[in-house]
C-alpha cells in the first residue's frame, strides 16, 4: 500500500474560470489524456481491493474522486470506462441530490442523488465515504463527528448493500480524534491530502484543471511528495516551478 501513489481528482468537467475559481473540474478530455498516458506509461491502476490487500505491482496508482458531483457520473465515469480503469469514489451521504452549498464561490453544483450512488457502484467503482456534509473534521466537537464518519458510514451502507472501507477527509483536514473516530467506526484506511500520519491519514497527490501534461507527469513522480512539502515552506520556489512548466489554459 505504501508504495502505490494515490491522485486525488475533485471533479470531472467542462468549466470555465468564472465557474471554477479553485480549478476543481478537470476536463474529461485531459482525464482521458492523463489516464492514457499512465497505461502507456506502465502504470496499474488498483481497485480499492488490490489496495488494501498491497497487491500491486511497483508503478500502481490508486484513482480517487471526491465529492460525488453530478459531474463525475456524467462525464468522468464514460472515460473510465472506455479505457477500463477502476476508481474509488467518495460521497457525501447526507447531501445525495444537493448541491455543493459549502462553497459559496460555486454552491450550485449539482451532486449525485441514491440512484447516482447506485449507478457508480453498478458500473463497478468503489462507492466510499466523505461524510455527511463536507464539514471540517479537524477540531470539532463529538456530535459533528459522530455524523459525519458513523452515519454518514450507516447511511452509505443501507443505500449500496455493504459496509464503506474508505475515508476521505474533507478539505483533507484531520486531526487525533477524526482519525481516532475513523478507525473505531471501521473503516481500514482514510485519506487526506498531503498531511500523512498513518494508515488513517494517507496523504494524495491532487489533480487540478491547471495542471499541464508536465506537471501531471511529475506529479507521479516518487519524490514529488517531498518536494510539495518543500514548496509548500517555500512560496518562492512554488512560484518558480510553475513559471517554468506553465499551467493549463482553461476556457
């Protein structure tokens, strides 16, 4: 498990930057650019099973999609099958056919609704968990967590017919007591983003709109973890990297 590099994708689709600011919505064209340039490159991707087992050969990836946008099921899902690629994705069970109201920049994103959660489950990608309501985990009191790791676990299993094995923070953000309630509620392995602290807070390499086929490729790198954590210390140096390797354009 360890040695398989996880890319976390926000969302699959069609934006502009007026609709986008955080560059969340990677286009499913350069999905399908990106995945096809790991299958020639050598690279596995696992399902959540050869995962957790550490099944996997040295250049294995772990696909992972948050949020459960509308978007993903529309557009994301047709590329993974056409190129035949497992993915785990996570949902927010307690916003099923709502809209993205935790970001105020872009509240009107629609998410999948029970039927959207059973669609993706049927086309055989790994439906986990996100929480509830996308609420920040780190620092808050018993009750928030209790609803959005246990119900939010309960309510993912009475709507897919099995137990959630998967956590994904939202924001990434965690602390002792969210990786303390994680683990006691059952699951066997929780992401974050790129804040590690064990097997309940495996960090991800994020995937943004922006990201060009050069950056998108070093972000698979072995050392590319320990060189963000550099930059992230460092503002100068992010700054450099991107004016050397450029952005994406949007539309």
């Amino acid at each position: 498990m360890g040695g398989t590099r996880v890319l976390m994708y926000h969302a699959v689709g069609t934006r502009t930057a007026a609709h986008d600011p955080h560059n969340l919505f990677v286009p499913p064209d350069t999905l399908r650019r990106q995945l096809s340039a790991l299958l020639d490159r050598g690279w596995t991707p696992l399902t959540l099973d050869a995962y957790l087992r550490g099944d996997s050969p040295r250049r294995s990836v772990l696909l992972t999609f948050d949020d459960g946008y509308q978007a993903f099921l529309d557009e994301g899902l047709p590329v993974l099958r056409e190129l035949g690629v497992p993915a785990t994705v996570f949902v927010l069970t307690g916003l099923l056919g709502g809209r993205s109201e935790w970001m105020p920049e872009m509240p009107d994103e629609a998410l999948v609704d029970a039927d959207g959660v059973r669609q993706l489950a049927a086309a055989g990608l790994d439906v986990e968990c996100h929480g509830w309501d996308h609420s920040h985990l780190s620092g808050t009191d018993p009750g928030a967590l209790a609803r959005n790791v246990t119900d939010a676990a309960r309510a993912l299993a009475e709507l897919t017919g099995r137990t959630p094995r998967a956590y994904a923070y939202p924001y990434g953000d965690h602390d002792a007591a969210a990786r303390g309630a994680v683990a006691e509620a059952g699951f066997e392995v929780a992401f974050s983003v790129h804040e590690g602290a064990g097997r309940f807070a495996v960090p991800r390499v994020d995937v943004t709109s922006i990201d060009t086929d050069a950056t998108f490729r070093m972000k698979t790198w072995r050392a590319y973890p320990a060189l963000r954590r550099l930059s992230g210390r460092a503002p100068a140096l992010r700054s450099t990297l991107h004016s050397l390797i450029g952005r994406a354009p949007r539309p």
